[in-house]
C-alpha cells in the first residue's frame, strides 16, 4: 500500500491517509494492485501463492474491507487487479501442486511455466 513513509503501508493508513487526498483530488476510482497473497515482496505482488487471499502484509480480510467500504461511502469505485498469469512455482506456499495435481489450474507440459518469469502459467480454460 503506498504511503509516504519507507515501508510497506497498511489498509488501514491508506484508509486514513491516502484515500482523502483521492477524494478531495475529485478521483471516481482507484485501482488496488498486487493484492493478492505471495511469498516474495520483490515480485511486487506478481507471483501470487493464493488467488483467494489479500495478502496479510498489508493487514486484516476486514481492514481492506473497511478500507474499500470507506472509498464506496465517498462514490469510489475500486479496482482490484488480480493476477492470474503468473504465480509462484513453490508448492509449499503455492497452488502449484494443490492437492496433489500439479495441473489443477495450470498448464500441464511445456507450458506450465513461464521461462522469463519463472512461475507458473495459468489456464484460464481450467475456470469453466
């Protein structure tokens, strides 16, 4: 979450520190990136381990949803980017071998990872 200190904010601050200055700029919307859990921070979200967790770093399931319910009260709409397309190989915190299927909601074979990224590929068709 972005604030002005040098360290990872929380839903809390941005609620109270953030949020106001989007309101009073006059936004309709703002756009929650990287919000999904993962093990790296370097990976700034994008190797997700949970496509079904925010991530704890950032605080409490119920402060983000104080802090979404708070934008909602002041007509702002929020946007949260989810990541599909690449998440982390490490089974232990990952999907990527959940329940014993490695296939599960990835690509089996040659496209199950993704080389320049180093996680895995996603198989959307797997969603039906």
């Amino acid at each position: 979450m972005a604030q002005d200190a040098e360290k990872v904010g929380t839903y809390t601050e941005f609620k109270n520190k953030v949020l106001p200055r989007i309101v009073n700029d006059g936004y309709n919307a703002i756009q929650i990136m990287a919000i999904q859990e993962h093990p790296y921070y370097g990976s700034f979200g994008y190797h997700v381990s949970s496509f079904f967790a925010p991530s704890s770093r950032f605080g409490t399931p119920e402060e983000l949803k104080e802090l979404i319910d708070e934008a909602h009260n002041n007509r702002i709409a929020v946007i949260m980017d989810i990541v599909h397309s690449h998440a982390v190989k490490n089974e232990i915190e990952g999907l990527g071998n959940l329940a014993g299927d490695p296939n599960q909601y990835f690509y089996p074979g040659q496209c199950r990872e993704h080389p320049a990224w180093d996680s895995l590929c996603f198989d959307y068709g797997k969603m039906k």
